[in-house]
C-alpha cells in the first residue's frame, strides 16, 4: 500500500461507498421542527445559517441575494463533508479532484452566464482594462481569458490540494509514532504532540478551505450581478 491508497474510493462488494459518503451528511443535520422553541441543537444551526447567510450575502447586489440558498447549502455541505473526513475509518469525498470539480465548473459556469445575459457589456469590458495600449491589446484579452477559464480550475484543485496535502500529513506523523516508540518514548510523545495539533490545525483547515471555495464564487458572481 501507498501513501495515495487512502484517498482511492472505498468499495463493499466491488460497489464504490463515495455516493455514501456524500449523502452521510446531510443525515446528520438535525430537522427542523415546528416547535416555537428550538433545543440547543437547532437553535446552534439556525444561528450558524443566518450567520453565514448574511457575512457571505453582505457585499453582493440585490441581484445576487437569489443565490442565499445555493450558497448556504454548499458551505453546509463542504463543511460536513470536510470535517468528517477527519474521524477514523471514514472517507473524504472532496479530496477528489473529479468531485471539486464537478461542483465547481457548473456553478463558475452559471456566475459567468449571468454576467453575460444580464450585463453582457460590462461582462465584455472584463476581457480589456480600459486605457489599455493599441499593441497590448490581443495580449490581454488572451491573459484575461485564460484567467477566466482557470478560475474553475483553481477552486477544485484549492480544495483539493489543502485537503489532501493535511490528511497526507496525519498519515505520516501517525504511523511514525508506533516506529519511534521503541527507540525513544520521548521522541514518541512529542511526536504524538505534533500529531494533536496538526490535527487541530486540519480541523481549521477544513472549516476555512469550505468557506474559502464558498466566499470565491460569490465574489465571482459579484463582478456578474
């Protein structure tokens, strides 16, 4: 087995689980109920939403608050999906590439559609910097499309890279804890120091990277709206 086996799909009976993995959790958000008073649980998801809803929603245009819902369930769902990847004997679907994506290119897609039947001027106007040299020009325009086409490309990979390159890490520092032990249990225990807090720094980054790949596109969709 390589380092790499871990983030390969797990199967049961030849029948990859990454459908399952995806659909895990959103079983875990608890539904609302029709009480006038929330338990704690509730009360906790309800302020993290309206939170997130209105930081994420604060510096867009009236056109862009359709999106509210949209956005607010892909942080919600990164986030679950990032932070259980973290506990033993599960998988990480956004460590795929496939997976990233495949979220990302359709919802870049939409953003850059709404810019051009809304606004198609302005939409234009991103492709030439204005006071731009004569000569310049078929240079930047070609500079300015290939930054528009690898925005996608940069949101998947992002999340991708942070992911992988965290839980490669984890792997590595743990499965030298059992090989140093013999040799020097304090070198043992301070290695296992190291693996608490890259842990704790995994689970920032897991929290971050989700809302890091949710602030991008709504800022994508702010040049269009």
């Amino acid at each position: 087995m390589d380092l790499f086996s871990q983030f390969a799909p797990t199967t049961l009976l030849g029948m990859p689980l990454i459908l399952m993995a995806m659909l895990i959790p959103w079983l875990l958000f608890p539904t609302p109920s029709g009480r006038w008073v929330n338990n704690r649980l509730l009360t906790l998801q309800n302020w993290f939403l309206t939170s997130f809803t209105k930081q994420i929603l604060l510096p867009l245009n009236s056109p862009a608050h359709k999106w509210a819902f949209l956005l607010t369930t892909l942080m919600a769902f990164l986030l679950s999906m990032n932070m259980l990847g973290l506990l033993p004997y599960t998988f990480t679907p956004t460590t795929q590439l496939s997976i990233n994506l495949g979220l990302a290119v359709p919802l870049w897609l939409a953003t850059v559609l709404v810019g051009f039947r809304n606004q198609f001027t302005h939409s234009l106007a991103h492709f030439l910097p204005e006071g731009t040299p004569t000569p310049l020009i078929p240079i930047l325009i070609l500079i300015e499309t290939i930054s528009l086409f690898i925005r996608p490309l940069a949101l998947g990979v992002r999340l991708t890279a942070n992911l992988t390159a965290g839980h490669l890490l984890i792997h590595l520092i743990s499965s030298a804890i059992p090989a140093i032990l013999p040799m020097s249990i304090t070198a043992s225990l301070l290695t296992f120091t190291v693996l608490i807090l890259l842990t704790i720094l995994e689970i920032a980054v897991a929290m971050i990277q989700a809302y890091v790949f949710v602030l991008l596109l709504s800022l994508y969709l702010q040049e269009n709206t």
